[in-house]
C-alpha cells in the first residue's frame, strides 16, 4: 500500500488518519490549480467586553422568599 492508501484506508475504516491527512497529498496538484489553503480564523477575546460600572446580578432575588 503507497502511504496515500493507508491514510485513505485509515480516513474509512476509523474516521481519522493518525499520521497525515489526505489532502496533503494533493497539495502540490491543488497549488498548481490555484487552490489555497484555508486562512485561520481571527481569535476572540476571551472576556466579555463590558462597561465598568456593569456587575452580574447575585440571584438573592429568585431565592428569597
């Protein structure tokens, strides 16, 4: 089996290629067709963008009788 099929056979048989994905393979044709890899995705800050003055409520409110 050439390393393409094993990927191949692995990508069918459990859903992931432990060593490299198919489309590796492909590249050097995909480049020569004009295909370019997906750019990555812009990160999001993470923290919620609130003013100041802004606090969560403490839910006393709902537990109170």
């Amino acid at each position: 089996m050439t390393t393409f099929e094993l990927a191949a056979a692995d990508l069918w048989a459990t859903g992931i290629t432990p060593d490299r994905h198919p489309i590796e393979f492909l590249r050097t044709h995909l480049n020569q067709l004009g295909a370019t890899p997906r750019r990555p995705a812009p990160r999001r800050p993470r923290f919620a963008l609130l003013p100041e003055a802004t606090r969560p409520g403490r839910g006393r409110r709902f537990t109170r009788r």
